[in-house]
C-alpha cells in the first residue's frame, strides 16, 4: 500500500482574506494505481472536464473547476464534500476541513467573521445533493480498492500570515512553513497506515529550486533527506526514515497530480467560503458595500470604500487582521 498526497494552496498572491493550504492523501494499493493515474483508476465518478460536471466530480486545477457562477460554486462545492464524505468526514462547516488544529482555532477565534458561529457547509448545493452525488465516488473508491487519509485546509488568515512573513522575511518562506506543516500531517498518515511508501507532490510557490535544507528541517525526528534532482521546474527528493518517501516540488503540479489538484480544490473552496463570511460581516454593518474576491485592485477599491463609508468600521479592528503587508 502506497500514500499518494498533494498539497497546493489558494490565496497566496491577494491582499486580503487568508492563505488557505489544502492537503490530501490517498492510500492506493498498488503503484499501477498511483497519482497521475487516478484520472483514469476512477474514471467512473471522476473527470477533469468541467462540462462532465453533472454527471462526475470534477478534479483539477481549481481555476479551472471554480468559477464566479452559480454552476462554477457548485463545481467545486459538490467535488470538495463528496470527497471529503467519502472519506468518512460529512462536512457541516467549513471548520469540519481544518487541518491546524488548536492553534489554528485560536487563531480564527481573532476574527469576528470567523469566531461564534460556523460557517456553515453546504450552503452552494444541498446535503441530500452531497449524499446522492457522493454515492458513486464512494463505489469506484471501495471497488479500485483506493482510500481517503487526509483531505483538508490549513486557514491561514492576515495577522497570521503577516507575523509569518515577518518571522520569516518574506511570503514564498512563510507559505512554505504551512506546506511543511501539511507534508509531515501526510507523513504521519502514511506510517499510521502501514503504507510502505509516500509519495507527495507539492505545487511550487515562488522561483526557488533548492528545497534539501528546508525540508530537513521540516521533517520529523528520524528523517533523512536524499537529493534527486533540482531543475527549473521540479525538485524531487528521496527520504529515508519512518518510512520511505518521494517528495517532489514542481510549477503547476496540479496539472499531473490528482492529490495536488484536489488539495487546491480544497484550498479554494476554503478561501471562497472564508472571503463569503468577511464580506457578510461587513455588508451587514455598511450599506451598500460591494463584496470583494480580495486581489489587490479590487481589495483597495474594497477598503477605500469601507473607510469612505464606515470609517469607524475598520478602526475598530487591528488593520493586520484584515490587510496583509506583503
């Protein structure tokens, strides 16, 4: 039995909402079963064509999947919670997908949009819906003989980020120490699973090429780190430990690796509804406020109005909570 995982965040570039860094992991029996071929192994609930949608779960690249459209929320909602039902994990709020844990809580409980209540899911399509359309996933999973490890989010919300960034020196650095947060949550389902092997592919953020010494010191206790080959576009590593591992970090990784584009799926969906729940807050105390997506023309057109309009709105709330530096 082999672990093939992904991680890939959503929300590394905007100036407003969080970093969300999604991870997925999926135990498969054999490596005729492996990453790139589960398109294929699971081709009879899944597509990567965004047409296909009524009929399958869409996994890709979520700019592809996701859409500002009712039918593109959708997409990306029912793929998201099937998957994450079929795990064994029914989804009823968005913190259902968290991957931080107590820190990650503490933090959000900083938020006044994201402390008190849940942010409910689904809220795109209905739970029956989630059921019905889950019901084949779950059928091609237990007949390929592939299991769900690990499929969730690590929320990483401004003030986080911005101590990070500074802690660090720089954005690419800082994402990089929650990407390592979510390569040893895969590691340790691996070797909780009795897996043989892991085999993680990680989306690149940023132009570095040389991963050895952050990886080591990443890694949990017992871990070795073995040099493959570091190139333009990929840097593939071997660990040796626990368990035996394959880590490759590459440009598009979602492009070739199921867990990577499912794990940005995740990362999406997560930022989506996170960007949802701030906006709300602030419609609610300032008439008129259009919402934004967070990117950065459109999130200082967002804060000049907030402050044009409701100054005292945004004074209230430490600025870092709301607007990253970097």
């Amino acid at each position: 039995m082999i672990l093939v995982g992904g991680i890939d965040e959503a929300g590394l570039g905007p100036l407003l909402g969080p970093l969300c860094m999604g991870a997925c992991g999926l135990l498969v029996p054999t490596v005729e079963r492996a990453d790139a071929r589960l398109w294929d192994v699971l081709a009879e609930a899944v597509s990567r064509d965004v047409k296909r949608d009524k009929e399958r779960l869409v996994v890709d690249d979520s700019k592809r999947v996701y859409s500002r459209n009712d039918r593109g929320r959708r997409r990306l909602e029912t793929t998201v919670l099937c998957f994450a039902r079929a795990g064994g994990g029914a989804v009823s709020a968005i913190e259902d997908l968290a991957l931080g844990g107590d820190d990650e809580a503490r933090w959000l409980a900083r938020y006044p949009w994201r402390d008190g209540a849940p942010i409910a899911a689904p809220t795109w399509i209905s739970p029956d819906f989630v059921e019905l359309r889950a019901a084949p996933l779950e059928r091609a999973l237990e007949q390929h003989d592939v299991r769900i490890a690990l499929l969730g989010v690590r929320s990483v919300e401004p003030g986080e980020l911005n101590a990070a960034m500074d802690a660090s020196g720089n954005k690419s650095r800082a994402a990089w120490e929650f990407a390592a947060h979510d390569l040893r949550l895969l590691l340790e389902r691996a070797i909780a699973a009795g897996a043989e092997r892991a085999d993680i592919t990680i989306d690149r953020q940023g132009g570095r090429a040389h991963y050895g010494p952050q990886l080591a010191r990443a890694l949990p206790v017992g871990f070795t780190v073995h040099l493959v080959e570091e190139t333009e576009g990929v840097s593939r590593y071997r660990l040796t430990g626990p368990i035996e591992a394959r880590i490759t970090i590459a440009e598009k990784a979602e492009l070739g690796s199921f867990t990577t584009a499912l794990a940005s799926c995740a990362a999406k969906y997560v930022r989506e509804r996170s960007m949802q729940a701030l906006n709300d807050w602030f419609a609610e105390r300032i008439d008129g406020l259009a919402p934004t997506a967070g990117y950065t023309t459109d999130g200082r057109r967002w804060l000049n109005d907030v402050a044009t309009r409701a100054p005292g709105v945004l004074a209230e709330l430490d600025r870092d909570l709301v607007v990253r530096r970097r």
